[in-house]
C-alpha cells in the first residue's frame, strides 16, 4: 500500500569518459512507495534542472524489464536488492523510509563509463556480431514445420534466449566475465539443429572476441546466475565450455 | 491539390505481387556495391531491412539513438505475430488473414498493401525459425498457435509473453552478422535530426552523436524511415521512454506527407496509472483475452473486493455485448466498452478508472483438464487449482510476474485491474505500394509508415508488418528506384545542401539551449499528453478539438520561450534530446487534433461522440470518408490536405460486426 519515503541518495557523478568521478549526496523526500526506482531518480533530476544542476545521466528505455538498457548498481548489486528484476521494475516498496541507497554504474574495464551511470556495452554487439547467428539470408527457409523440435529443447533454448544483454552479469562478477552472456547464444543455438552447422565456428569466435573485449575468465562464483534478472542459468556456461572444447579438439 | 499515386500494380488483387516482383526493376550485383542505404532505426522493421539489403550487397548505415540495435522498442512486443500458415486446419487463409485485416481496420487500410502483407505472412515464420527464434512448440516438436482479438482461427504464433523479444533478436542477429562481415556500418547513440534533400529527392540525413554532441553528415542513394509510432505524443503510453516521432516529423518537414495522424490505437489491457509521479503505462499482452474473462461489478460503485462479489453479481460486458467473439473482439472495441462502463460507474480498483482481467475460471478450466490427462478421476480442488496455475505459469508466467512487481499484488490469487492505455499509432508517413514517401528515394517501414492497419490494427499484426516491410518487400520495391540510380555517384556531404540542413539543426539545438527559461521538458510533455489523452484520446468531438488545437499552439508558444534545458550542447545530454522531441510532438499533437476534427465520422481507434450508432459503435461514413488524408506542411500550423481514395474491389464493405 502506499506509503511515503525520505531518502539519502550517494549517487556517482562523472562528466565524461576522460574525468575522474566521485559520489555526490542527495536528499529526496516525499517518494510514493508506488514508484519504480527510475521514476524516484526522475524526481531527483526534475529538481536538479529547476535548482539549475545537471541532472544525473542514466541508460533506460523500455521501463518494462525487456529492453535491457537500464544498467544500475545500487547498494553494492546489479539491478538492486530484488530476484529476477530490472532496476526499472525495481519498486520503491523495496526500500525503508530513512534508508541511504548508494547508485554506481556497471563496473567493467570492456563497459567503460560514457558519462555518471552511463556505459558503454557495444563490446557485447561485438560479441554477437562475431558468430552469435545463424547464416541464414533472407529467402532461404523451409516451411517451418518441416523441422519439428523436441519441446525440452525448444523451452530450453528459449530460457538461454531470454537475455537481454543488460550486462548484469558482468557487473556482478568479481572478474568482470562475460562468460553468462556469451554462453547464452551460443547455448541457445547450439540447442537448436538450425545451430548445429555452425556451432564449433561460433563458439571459438565468440570466446575469442570475449577475451579480445577485455572480459575476465570464469571462476564459477555464480554472482551472474544470481544477479541475472532474467534467471539465466549457468548451465549455459557448462554447455558453452563443452562445445568450445570440442570445437578446439575437433578443430583441424 | 495533388493526386497521389500509390502505384498499384494492375492486375488481380492475389496476382498483384507476384506479378510485381517478376517485373520490377533488378539492380545488378555489381551495381548493388556501390549504392549505399541508410536505414534509421533497429527494430523489427530497421534491423530486418538493413541485414537483408546488406545480404543482397548494398551498402548500409544502420542508426539507433539506443546503447544497441537489440534495444528498439519491438523487443517489447508480447503476445505475438501472425501467419496465415493453417497450420491448426481451422480453416485460416492469405485471403481470410486479408478479409481479418481489413475488416479489423474498419475499412480504412489498402486492399492491395495488406493482401501483399497476408501473402508474405508465412515466410515470415519460415525465415524466423530459420533463424533460430525458439517459438513455442507442442510435444510432437510442431509450432503452437493461439488466438487473438478480432480472428476466429488460431494463426499467433509466439514465444511466451516475449514473441517481440525473441524476433527482434533473431533479426538482430542477422544484423551483427552484417555487421560482422563488413557490409553494414553502425551508429548507435545516434539520432537522425533532419533528411538532406537534394534536387527534390532523399540523399542523406543530419544525425547527432549522443555521446559526444557532435553533428555529422550521412550521404545515402535511398533513406529508410524505421523509426516507430509516435505514441509518446500522449505522455503516458507503453512506448519507450525514448519512442519519438522525430524522424518521422522532419521527413514530414521535408516533404513527406504524413497521413491519417488521429488514427490512434488504445490497448484495452494494460496495467492503470497509480499515481502523478508516473513516467510510463505497462501492457498486459492481448493474449491473455485469450483465456481471462473481463467483468466489471453489476452494481455501480461497488466498493467489495473482487473475490467477495458472486459470480451472477458480476457484469462479463464483452461476453454480454458480443457473443460471438466474446473477450476476443478488437482493441478499439474492447476499450471503448472498457470506458463506457467506467464512466457509467462501474469501474473498479481506488480511482475507479479500471476494470477486471480474472484468470479464476481459466485456472479451474485447466486444472481439471490437467487432471483428466493425468487419469485423476476426483481430484481435490487444491490439486485442480495447482494444476490450473501450473499451466496458466506456462503461458503468461512473465506477464503475471511484471503484474505482481508493478502493482503489488498477486493475479493468480485476485483478477487483475486492467484499463486502457495509449499503445500504437496506426497512422504515419504516407508511402506507395513501395513504401515511399512522397519524398523519391525516401522510404518509411513498419508503425513509421501508415500503410496497412487502417483504423485499427489487430493484434499481432505489427510485429508481422514491420517483418513483412524489412525481410519482404522493401528488398524488392527499392530496385525499382534505385535502378535509375545507378549511375548517381556517392556525394560528396561538403556539398552546400548538406552543409545548410546541418547549419539549421546546429540553429535549432543552439536556440533550445539559449531559451534557458523556468520549466524542465517533462513539464510540457505531461501538459501536451494531457490534452491529447482528454480530447483526441478514446472519445473525440468538435468541441474539445477545436479548443485542443489552441491551447497546444499556445503550449507551443510557451515552450519555445520557457523551456529549460541543462547541461552542454557537446556532451551526453538527455534533456536536449528529450527537448527536441517533445518540441515536434507539440507540432504533431496539433496536425493530430487537425486530422481527428476534419473526419467527421467514426473509424476503428477514431471515436468522434457526434458520429455513433444508437448502441454506440462506430459510425462509419463511407460515402464521404473512404480515404486516406495525407497532410502536407505548409508552414508552421499550416497542413494542406491531400486524399487517397480508398477502393474495395475484393471486399464488400460492411458495418463492422463482432456480434
């Protein structure tokens, strides 16, 4: 039900890609405990502009946990305190009255910060655009139904598929990995007989630009698992490491 | 005024586009190398467009003002695409996936471009699958189908609640691929801020670096438009915070008719607005009509809970209003009754501005078929009701799990409180057959353009639409322009058109940030979103257009002299930018309230309160509105009307009827 509280927001604030940033501290008051995280930090930045600051910079879009683009490390966690949540679904109701919330953006050398909460993820483009696909051109499918898929399989592709490059994992991992996020495709086409012609091909190149973007390795804590907010399992990381080995194996 | 052309090709209505496509202009491979494509925007309809033209060997500019293409809008997109596929033997055709369409649109839309859109609708899932889009499957391994609002057949195929999600992906992926091998270049956190027209035809745009500030210039032999509706003219709708009719408003500026404005869909279930504070409305997928029931109390002002009212105490006004498709009739029809019954006091929740979406009876429903699979021959009900919510977990598991997070409460255990919300803009750029503006070799794809849902789309009809127009039909009508190009160099963007149109966007920007008045953005935006909402919203009349007309030029005039924007010009700047769309809604708010007062009668999502039926459905007037308004800008709040006369060669037009 609705309630009203009073916050202390330590906020980090950094110009550019090039300056140093620090942590400012603010006061908010009056928040509806019906308000989404984004839109608390909206009524900060409509005060900021009135009492003629900058505003504090932030990635969001969709406002509905899918688009992925909201990116906030708040109280030492990607997306905050919730399960299976996105900072924009993160609720108000989540939070004490009186409580002070610290908000920093992802921490990664391959996200490096554009400007306060902002960073930058193309390297996760990169990583698809290295072998996260199927060649298949325009004009070229069968009927779809000429191809049944076992169902288990189907869901499971599905489930790896449901991220949405958000980077929460990245955030999360003390090594700065990007292993959740690349397993992820290659775990969903390699699941799927469409992926199988270019599975070993894909994993080599996608692992190989991973390690080329400055990602860390993998040393199975599971903060990605945990932190993803689209429940991503780590099962995806053990597939993919199964298909690169024997990618590496098998390679000629 | 001018008559426009939409080059239909001649011929019968099924053999149109076969018959176009073997004699449409090629370009030859070689020549392909050298014509270069611009395309603005990732969605469905951007991201399609681009890697299939870059497949064919044109070289492509892909811009997005998001972080990644993967973020554009369509990946919102929930319930899912359609096909005329008949792969559930009920009886679905091209032709009743066009007659469905059109029908649904309530005789507003080009036989010929949704006849097209029916006939590519099946490749569309072929290609997707192909792709690797993991859609949701049956035990035998085949696709699985369902329903939705405005059909009788089953043809929505889907993955979840997150179909949008999941082919945007696939569609992203043949991107990166693209992007990969060299043959599409891309731009993100870049925003299109103006067409370069050169000698009267499309050659490049202004785009403006987010990070940086800086502006460039971007030669290209054809521009695509794939930019989206304009939703967020409303303020509050299910857009993206982002969602902005910009591009779309400067083609406009530039030449490109902008047609039918006021058609407008409001999405019946979506989650209702709890308070001022906030910033954008959530939809709960149509598909879950497909097996929730809608009610409000029989007694107004009923202040019980929902679970505390009897069954022959509620009110199931769909299912009452229209037997035969019952919860499944069309978005504007389900709103509008939504509405209706509101008003009239019925509505439920605090504000009393909603109504219920109750799974109770399709749990149940489940559980004991569940059960009968299972050879449990009494079961309990705590074992019929697991069951039922098991299989209910299935299908809507993630719009149940947003319902939760959003409003706090759980939609297993109570119905959930639903109302309608802003959600897709029917109209937009006007475009041929080729999906060209009016503008040569400028093109607008999927929700940017106008073409092919009337009045009113249906459900699942956009993500198949803004598919159809990238992966199907733009690969084939743009060699029709540019095999006349082929002998056009690259220019050169030191060229003095190029240079003027960047000198007007560097003005503009520099003039919002000089305004340096009192009142940030937002404030005007929830100013413009509320007179749209009250007077070109769910229910128009002459009145409230007439008098919404002068207080937006009025908000214009207010904006532009008290608007304050922070921060630098050369640096990341989200109030600049938001400042700039907000500065053409307040433009198009106004063309749209034009376009709603000049159409006297009722179509589909247009409600003019003057023009109704006695039981209050739409009144169409087909004898003097059967057309298409295309409006031209002839200066600041002055448009010049063109028509497209709509002709019904295959169908016969009807009083809509879901009865």
């Amino acid at each position: 039900m609705e309630g009203h509280l009073n916050l202390t927001l330590k906020i980090w604030r950094q110009k550019n890609a090039n300056t140093a940033g620090k942590f400012e501290t603010y006061q908010v008051s009056g928040i509806s405990t019906d308000m989404s995280f984004l839109e608390m930090i909206d009524v900060l930045n409509n005060r900021l502009i009135q009492e003629g600051d900058d505003p504090v910079a932030f990635d969001h879009d969709c406002r509905e946990g899918i688009c992925g683009m909201c990116s906030m490390y708040i109280n030492g966690r990607p997306h905050g305190p919730n399960r299976g949540v996105t900072t924009c679904q993160l609720h108000m109701r989540s939070f004490q009255d009186g409580e002070t919330i610290t908000v920093e953006p992802w921490r990664a050398s391959a996200f490096p910060v554009i400007k306060d909460l902002v960073v930058n993820r193309s390297s996760f483009d990169r990583i698809i655009a290295a072998g996260g696909f199927i060649s298949v051109n325009t004009g070229n499918a069968q009927d779809a139904n000429n191809l049944p898929i076992a169902k288990d399989d189907a869901d499971e592709a599905f489930a790896a598929a449901a991220c949405i490059g958000c980077g929460a994992c990245v955030a999360a991992c003390k090594n700065a990995s990007a292993m959740l996020f690349t397993s992820a495709k290659i775990s969903q086409l390699a699941l799927l007989p469409q992926g199988k012609a270019e599975a070993s091909k894909r994993a080599q190149a996608m692992v190989a630009q991973m390690d080329e973007e400055g990602f860390g390795a993998c040393s199975n804590t599971g903060a990605c698992e945990a932190e993803c907010p689209k429940g991503i399992s780590l099962e995806n990381i053990a597939r993919m490491n199964r298909e690169y080995f024997s990618a590496t194996f098998s390679s000629k | 005024m001018t008559k426009l052309d939409a080059k239909i090709p001649e011929g019968n209505l099924a053999e149109k586009w076969t018959k176009f496509r073997s004699s449409v202009s090629l370009v030859n491979p070689a020549n392909k190398r050298s014509l270069e494509i611009i395309v603005v925007g990732s969605g469905l309809a951007g991201a399609s467009a681009a890697a299939s033209l870059a497949e064919l060997g044109y070289k492509v500019k892909v811009f997005c003002f998001q972080d990644s293409p993967r973020r554009a809008h369509s990946i919102a997109a929930q319930g899912g695409i359609n096909a005329a596929k008949n792969y559930q033997n009920d009886g679905d055709s091209v032709y009743r996936l066009f007659y469905d369409t059109i029908k649904g649109g309530d005789y507003r839309a080009r036989e010929a471009n949704v006849h097209r859109l029916a006939e590519v609708s099946g490749s569309i899932i072929d290609q997707c699958v192909a792709q690797g889009v993991p859609f949701a499957r049956e035990y035998g391994g085949l696709l699985s189908n369902r329903s939705f609002g405005g059909t009788q057949v089953q043809r929505t195929f889907y993955a979840a609640g997150q179909t949008g999600q999941q082919l945007l992906l696939g569609a992203y992926s043949a991107l990166q691929r693209q992007v990969g091998m060299g043959n599409v270049k891309l731009y993100t956190r870049h925003e299109m801020l103006d067409v370069v027209t050169i000698d009267g035809k499309a050659r490049g745009i202004i785009a403006r670096d987010s990070v940086t500030g800086a502006l460039e210039r971007h030669f290209g032999h054809a521009v695509l438009l794939c930019t989206g509706g304009y939703g967020n003219v409303f303020y509050l709708s299910t857009n993206a915070m982002g969602s902005n009719v910009t591009a779309a408003w400067k083609a406009h500026k530039k030449g490109a008719f902008f047609a039918n404005p006021c058609y407008t869909q409001i999405h019946p279930t979506c989650i209702p607005v709890s308070g001022d504070h906030q910033s954008k409305l959530t939809l709960m997928s149509e598909s879950l009509r497909n097996d929730g029931r809608i009610w409000v109390p029989k007694k107004q002002n009923d202040t019980r809970k929902a679970n505390e009212i009897a069954e022959d105490e509620r009110d199931y006004y769909l299912e009452r209003r229209y037997p035969a498709f019952g919860n499944l009739v069309p978005r504007d029809i389900a709103s509008r009754a939504a509405k209706e019954r509101c008003d009239a006091g019925y509505g439920v929740g605090a504000s009393k501005m909603a109504v219920y979406l109750d799974y109770a009876a399709a749990i149940i429903r489940y559980g004991k078929g569940e059960a009968n699979k299972n050879n449990m021959h009494n079961p309990s009900d705590d074992e019929i009701q697991a069951m039922g919510k098991a299989v209910v977990k299935e299908k809507y598991g993630n719009l149940f799990d947003m319902y939760k997070q959003i409003t706090g409460e759980d939609p297993y255990e109570v119905p959930m409180r639903i109302y309608p919300a802003v959600h897709y803009t029917m109209g937009g750029l006007w475009v041929d057959y080729n999906l060209m503006t009016t503008v040569p070799g400028l093109y607008a794809l999927g929700e940017a353009n106008f073409s092919d849902h009337g009045a009113n789309r249906l459900g699942a009809s956009a993500l198949m639409q803004g598919l159809a127009d990238g992966y199907f039909v733009i690969p084939y009508t743009i060699g029709a322009y540019l095999a006349s190009e082929i002998r056009t160099p690259a220019m050169s963007t030191d060229s003095e058109d190029f240079v003027a149109a960047e000198k007007a966007v560097r003005e503009r920007l520099e003039t919002l940030m000089n305004i340096k008045g009192n009142k940030p953005v937002d404030y005007f935006h929830k100013r413009l979103g509320k007179i749209m909402w009250d007077e070109c919203g769910m229910a128009r009349s002459e009145e409230g257009l007439k008098a919404s007309i002068k207080e937006i030029q009025a908000l214009q005039k207010e904006f532009w002299s008290d608007v304050k924007i922070p921060g630098e010009i050369d640096n990341l700047n989200p109030e600049l930018e938001k400042a700039g769309r907000v500065a053409d809604f307040l433009e198009l708010g106004e063309l749209m309230c034009i376009d709603a007062l000049d159409r006297n009668e009722s179509c589909g999502g247009h409600f003019r309160t003057e023009y109704q039926t006695e039981d209050g459905e739409a009144l169409r007037d087909d004898e003097n509105y059967a057309y298409v308004a295309a409006w031209e800008f002839a200066g600041p709040s002055k448009f010049n009307l063109h028509k497209e006369e709509l002709k019904y060669e295959n169908i016969k037009i009807a009083q809509r009827s879901y009865k």
